[in-house]
C-alpha cells in the first residue's frame, strides 16, 4: 500500500544491539545476559554446556527477532559448549578478542560450594572456576563480573590444600589480583527490586591497565548510590517487594484453569492480567498468556495436608521459615526446607526443588512462572525442556524450575550492569574526551580573516 508501512515488516531495534560489549560464561537459562542487555550492554556470545538451559537461552537471547539478542559470531555454532570445550576449539578465535571485550561474566557451578548442598571440595564442578579464569586470561577483558552463592566465602575442611581449608573466593580473587584491582561484596538482590531474599556473593574486577579514575572507583558504592533512581525508573517502591505483589495475579482462585498448552493430563492457570505495578512491569510486552504456568498434579491427600500446613504455618507465624520438628513429625514429614510463603515479604531463596516452597494461600506448590516471577524474569521470557526430573537425574538434567532457581534475577542484573556502564564506562570516556577537548590548541585568526569576520576592524 502506497505511503503505508506495515507494522510487521518495521525491524524493531533489539535492546542491548550497541553498548559495551560482554561474554557470558556458564550462562545458564540467561537471567544475567538478560538484564544486561536490558541495560544498554551489548552481549556477543554465552558459553553454556546443559542442552535445556541452552535452549531457553537460545530461544530467548539468540534468535534475530528475539527482544534481546547476541551478536552471535559465525565462528561458534550456537549450540550447548562447556567453557573447557571452547578454550581447546576456538582458541585461536578467543585469542583475537584479547583486550577487545569490555567485561567477562559469569556464574561458575556453586553446587560444590553451596551451604545447602554437601560443601565438597572434591567436586569436580568447583573446577569450573579455573577453567573461568583461563578465559579471563585469554580475553583480557576491561571489567570481570562474577557471581555465586554465599558459600563460595566460607572456608571448609580440604585435605588438598597446604592449610587443610579452602576458601574458594579468597583464592578467586587472589587469582585476579596480578591483573585486576579486585572488589567484591555480598548483595541481597532484594534490594533490587528483585521479591526474593536471595543473598549472593558477586565480584567486580577492574583490569590495573584502566586510567588511575577507574582503577580508583569503588564500583559497589557506585551501584549503592544507584539503587533508588533505578527503582524509580522502574516505578517499584523502595520498600521490599512481597511476594503476593509480585505473583498474586497468578493465583488460580481468580483466575481458574484451563488444560496445559504444552503437557497432557495438566492444567494451565488461565491468566488475565495484571494487578500491581510490579507485574505489569513483569507482564509488559508479554503477548498472550504467560507460558510455563503449568498447575502441579497433587494427590487430594497431599493437598489437604497442604492447605493445614498453611493454616499452621499463619497460626503460629511461621511464614517463609521452615516447619518445626514437631510440626514435622505431626504431618509425618522428613523434608526440612518445606515453607510457606509469607505474601507481605520477598519469598526466600527459590531453591530448584519445587516442594521446598508453598503457596500463602492456595493448597499447592509453585508453578515455574510463579518462581520466575519471583526471580524478576519477564512473563515474554520462555523456559523450555522438561519441568522437573529426579533421582541420579538431577546432577545432570536441568529442567525448567531448575533452570529459574541457577539463574541470576535479571532485575538485580540490571541495576548492577547500568551502574558498571555508567561509572566504569561512560563516565571515563566523557571525562576523556573534555580533557582531550581542553587540550586541543586554537589556532589565532590571521589578519585577513579577523577584518573580513570584523568590518569595524578597518575603519
């Protein structure tokens, strides 16, 4: 049609298509690439090696009409790859991106140093951690960010070791100390924004070749000073977000079921929309219905057993702390970690067990959206692969609602990634070019051209 322009056949300018530029190691389902590239930066790559946790991340992050998108290089196939795999495949490639990456990020495996877990120093996945910063090495990025559990800072009995301990992040930042200036601090991305009491241990290095201004910067005073215009920019109290703020437009009294779009034999929450101002920032430019709202299948028994285990849990104040022994033994229960959620505070950490938690007021365990909401996921945002798996699976299978609970809240993500942008890189660069400015010597105007600019010079 002349002088008209379908919508469909615009290009939408994809977030995070300029900005510095980041590699994402051990990326997972993408909550950290995510909310960096919701904050300008530009992610190139993400190294991840489980098969479902790439799918997610690929079908959200790497596709051309994705929200978000990588500049994915022709080079790397956009497949699942271990960190380990890459280094020896495409060495020659990383090596040609030395010194030309911004920031290196990354989570690596916390099952070996997690507080909930064994805490076992024998773990072949806290390995992961050297084979992180052989990359670091290689690339010579400007900004390393790190992130992992509280446990990481922990010393803990290890027979290969001179002392006979081992504290991992002591010797992470040890490790980077020859070429960074290394800063490191435990965050509650609740402060955030982020409904969740979900304390993580992250580490910012800045590499000793920056100007002495950049080198100097405290980068989590930084995103301190940061927090209350990004939670104003988002329209979010600077009160804790609860959980029923968060997720009560999920509840399925309000909005009955209807049969799962993607399982047979379940049913989906049958949504309508959002309620507060919180979800509707969640729920903005989610078309449909959100996915992954898959209702769990629980025995009438079990349902009953919930439902007095939430009256319980209200009588006696107990919301989001786990049951007593007593009230353990009454219900017959062996499970330690099971809680029900508090819906006037953030939820507790979201664990990869969906029964760790219940619902405040419906009989019943969480659906993977109601985990994602509480992690700060966007309802656009797919999760793909099976829901959840069991016995010797689970060391090797990443389904959905472990996929959420691995996953860094792209809310926090983004707040920390403006901050970085900002003070480690935005700044400097402005700070430089005025210096240059200044220094640019101007030229004295010749005779000719003063009188012509000037007629009153010649009378």
């Amino acid at each position: 049609m002349t002088g008209a322009t379908s919508a469909s056949s615009v290009k939408r300018r994809k977030v995070g298509s300029a900005g510095p530029t980041f590699i994402d190691v051990f990326a997972g389902c993408g909550g950290l690439s995510l909310g960096l590239m919701q904050a300008g930066w530009r992610g190139l790559f993400a190294i991840e090696q489980n098969k479902d946790a790439f799918e997610t991340l690929s079908f959200n992050l790497a596709r051309e009409d994705s929200r978000c998108s990588f500049d994915w290089p022709r080079w790397l196939p956009k497949e699942p790859i271990s960190v380990d795999a890459c280094l020896r495949d495409y060495q020659s490639q990383l090596v040609k991106l030395a010194g030309k990456i911004d920031m290196l990020v990354g989570g690596p495996p916390c099952q070996g140093f997690s507080s909930a877990g064994r805490r076992d120093p024998a773990d072949p996945r806290n390995k992961l951690v050297r084979s992180y910063l052989k990359l670091v090495k290689i690339l010579q990025p400007r900004l390393v960010l790190m992130e992992n559990v509280r446990g990481i800072t922990a010393s803990f009995a290890d027979p290969t070791a001179a002392s006979g301990k081992r504290n991992y992040a002591d010797w992470i930042i040890d490790a980077l100390s020859d070429e960074y200036v290394v800063h490191s601090r435990m965050l509650d991305t609740s402060a955030f924004g982020v409904p969740q009491k979900r304390h993580r241990y992250f580490v910012v290095a800045i590499r000793k070749n920056q100007p002495a201004s950049l080198r100097e910067l405290d980068p989590f005073s930084a995103i301190d000073n940061d927090r209350h215009s990004f939670l104003y920019g988002k329209g979010i109290s600077v009160a804790p977000v609860s959980a029923k703020i968060a997720i009560s437009d999920l509840e399925l009294k309000t909005n009955g079921s209807l049969p799962s779009r993607d399982t047979m034999g379940f049913e989906d929450i049958d949504y309508s929309r959002p309620r507060t101002t919180y979800q509707r920032l969640m729920n903005s430019g989610c078309v449909g219905a959100p996915s992954s709202t898959r209702l769990p299948r629980h025995a009438r028994e079990i349902a009953a057993r919930f439902k007095k285990i939430i009256s319980l849990c209200k009588a006696e104040g107990r919301l989001n702390i786990s049951l007593s022994p007593e009230a353990r033994a009454s219900f017959g229960l062996r499970k330690c970690a099971l809680r029900v959620l508090d819906p006037d505070a953030p939820s507790p950490t979201i664990t990869s067990m969906p029964d760790d938690l219940l619902h405040y007021n419906e009989p019943r365990t969480l659906t993977v959206r109601e985990t994602a909401r509480l992690q700060s996921f966007p309802d656009w945002f797919e999760f793909k692969g099976k829901y959840t798996t069991g016995g010797k699976r689970r060391r090797v299978d990443v389904p959905r609602y472990t996929q959420v609970a691995n996953a860094v809240p792209p809310l926090a993500a983004e707040a920390i990634g403006l901050s970085l942008k900002t003070h480690l890189l935005i700044k400097p660069l402005i700070s430089r070019l005025a210096s240059a400015q200044r220094t640019i010597p101007r030229k004295a105007p010749d005779a000719s051209t003063s009188s012509r600019a000037n007629p009153s010079s010649l009378r």
